[in-house]
C-alpha cells in the first residue's frame, strides 16, 4: 500500500469539499483530495446552479452567502468558467403575496431587495406570464453557474493553478490517529477534512445522522425552449417561495399568506413544492423542486409531483414554449434547527455537512470560514 504525506486531506469532492480545498491551497498548503467515485454525483450535480443570497436571514448568514457569492466569481473569473450574475425575482400574482414582498424590501433596505411594478419586472423577465402580475421582489446579488460542469471544472483549475492532488476513485475506507487510510493508500496529513455531502454512510456520514441530520430528497426537470432566442433573464420564483426560506419568516403578513397557501395548493405543500427556475449558458432551463424527509422514501419519482411542479411554474411562466428533456432526483443533507454542520470527532478532523439546499450559495463561505477560524489554528498548534 503507497504511503503519502501532505499537509491536509480533504475527503470527498462535491461543492462543500472543493471550497474547503481551495481556502486551503490558496493560502499556500498541499491538499490531497480523496473520491470514491470517478467524479462528484450528487448534490452538487443535481441543483439549479443558483447562488442565493436572497434565501439567506439577514444577519450573519446572509453575510457569510455574500461572502461566498464573492469567492465564486473569483474562482469563476480566475478559471475562466461560466457564470451569469443574473440576480433574482420573486414574482406576485396575488395582493398577499404581494404585501410579503413589500414587508421584506422594507424591512432588509434597498441594499437586499426593491420591489418593482409590473412592467419593471416584465424587462428583467420578458418570458413572465402578464395576466395578472402584481410586481416582483428584484434583488442583483445572485449568481448562476452551470452545476453539471462546475465541480470538475473547479477541481481541474485547482490541480493546474494549486496542485491539488485529487484522487478520484479511491474510497476513504478509515481515519484514524492522522491518517485517512483509502483503498490504495495510507496518507498522513495534519488537517483532515470530512465532507461527505448528503451521504449516511462511509467515513463519518453516520456521525453526521447521529447528530440530527436528515436526507431531504427532491424531484427535478430540466428544459429545453422551443426557440433559441428564449432567455428568462434571471433567477425565478413564486409565492410558494416565501413559506420555504428563513429570508422571509419575520414578514408580519407570512402566516396570513401561508393560510391562503395551505388552502388553495394543500398537495403542493404536502410533498414540499416549491418552483425556482434557472437558466444556464446553453440555453437550458432547470425546474424544480419537491422536497421529501428522511430515509423512508422509497427511490422512486412521482410523475404526479412532476406535474404538480409544472402545474405551478404554468402560473407565473408559461409552459407551452418549454419542452422537457431531463428529469432526475436530487438528494441533500439537511439539520433541522442548525444552517450546517462542523464537527471534530478527533483532533485536527473537521467533518462538515448538512447544509441544506444551500450548498452552491454557501460552500465557499463556509469552506473560508471553517478554514480560517478552526483548521489554520489547529495546523498552527502541531
């Protein structure tokens, strides 16, 4: 069995494990990254690509996303990857949705979000449904890249410009007094990094579960329009939207709109429905999603929670000039109460997780702010 030496192991290469890798190389350490598979899978494959600050309570959290945002278009810029800083819209089609918005943007201040009239927000969505638009949430801070591409293109720009060492298709089989032992290797390293994405198996997934997260897994779709010419404009949303993120829960009027909500779309909410869209530099459009909990769904997709998610994106974005191509299911880990997970079952092993559905907006920041405040401490002290 080879045996190798670095300064820092990082242990799975989804989005989580790639932003701690390269707060780490960039401040000059030699990483080694370890994968099972023979490229990262799940969820940092299977989402909108969305940067979302908007989603994020304002305070710390919301900082720590736009510090994030910040560190994505610099790893995007300097790898010459595609991204889009297409911002985002909450669409109102009715008064209390409507009224939500207006509470929010009054509260978080112009800097976070302004809501515009009808026709100001047909010019940043012309594809908008008109018949009954009220105005929408406008907010420029978010962000697009395409999730089907970005984590290998973001571990290849780290092994050309950091010489990180990435082995894909070695599993972390054990870690143990600073060494992760995988199939093939034993490599000392004097930091190492847990990241095990939404799984609840492997190298301490199980911790993960043990201290409360949950698997959350959602249905998706992707689209193709029917004329090349056909661009969104920017990130879209709904009202569903504002029951689903903590961004909104202080809006005096919330539970008035959920009341209204829970009646007019009761299977909507039942199967955790509530529709994004997002548009990628190819012109396809991501669609979603349904959010289950917990290890008991079966791995099946629902043709009726499909339909359901079309049925309410029909609302505020007509259908009929998108044609499905691609439809999947998505999985992620999620805390009930805490916005992630930082974990040392060991000295100098750092186990990070369940971020939720906000692993693209948060990774980064999370990934500099782990770095920054316990691992470079604990490297100093060896």
């Amino acid at each position: 069995m080879i045996r190798q030496q670095t300064d820092a192991v990082v242990v799975g290469a989804g989005i989580v494990g790639l932003a701690h890798a390269y707060a780490l190389a960039k401040r000059g350490h030699r990483v080694t990254v370890i994968e099972r598979h023979p490229f990262a899978s799940s969820a940092s494959v299977r989402n909108f690509g969305m940067v979302w600050p908007i989603g994020q309570p304002l305070g710390p959290m919301r900082n720590l996303a736009l510090q994030s945002r910040d560190l994505w278009l610099e790893v995007c810029q300097d790898a010459g990857m595609w991204f889009e800083a297409c911002g985002s819209l909450h669409v109102a089609y009715h008064e209390d949705e409507l009224q939500v918005l207006n509470e929010f943007a009054a509260s978080a201040g112009e800097d976070v979000g302004v809501v515009l009239s009808p026709e100001a927000a047909l010019q940043r969505a012309p594809q908008l449904r008109q018949e009954g638009l009220l105005g929408g949430l406008w907010s420029p801070h978010e962000l697009c890249v395409d999730p089907r591409t970005a984590v290998a293109e973001i571990a290849s720009y780290l092994t050309t410009k950091f010489d990180v060492d990435f082995r894909f298709g070695d599993s972390a089989l054990v870690v143990d007094q600073g060494e992760v032992v995988t199939d093939s290797a034993r490599i000392s390293a004097r930091a190492i990094v847990v990241c095990p994405g939404a799984g609840v198996s492997g190298v301490y997934g199980p911790l993960l579960v043990k201290n409360g997260m949950v698997q959350v897994r959602l249905q998706m779709l992707r689209a193709t329009p029917q004329e090349a010419s056909y661009r969104i404009g920017t990130h879209l949303c709904a009202g569903l939207t504002s029951l689903h993120y903590q961004s909104f829960r202080d809006c005096p009027t919330l539970p008035h709109l959920r009341a209204r909500l829970e009646a007019d779309h009761a299977p909507l909410l039942e199967n955790g429905v509530h529709v994004l869209v997002s548009q990628h530099a190819d012109g396809s459009v991501t669609i979603g999603d349904s959010h289950h909990y917990g290890p008991h769904h079966m791995p099946y997709s629902s043709e009726a929670v499909d339909d359901m998610i079309l049925g309410y994106l029909d609302t505020f974005l007509p259908t009929d000039k998108l044609a499905i191509t691609q439809r999947w299911e998505g999985v992620y880990g999620k805390h009930p109460t805490e916005p992630y997970l930082v974990l040392k079952p060991e000295p100098n092993v750092f186990v990070v997780g369940a971020i939720g559905g906000a692993g693209m907006t948060l990774s980064f920041g999370v990934g500099e702010k782990t770095v920054v405040e316990q691992i470079l401490p604990a490297l100093e002290k060896i």
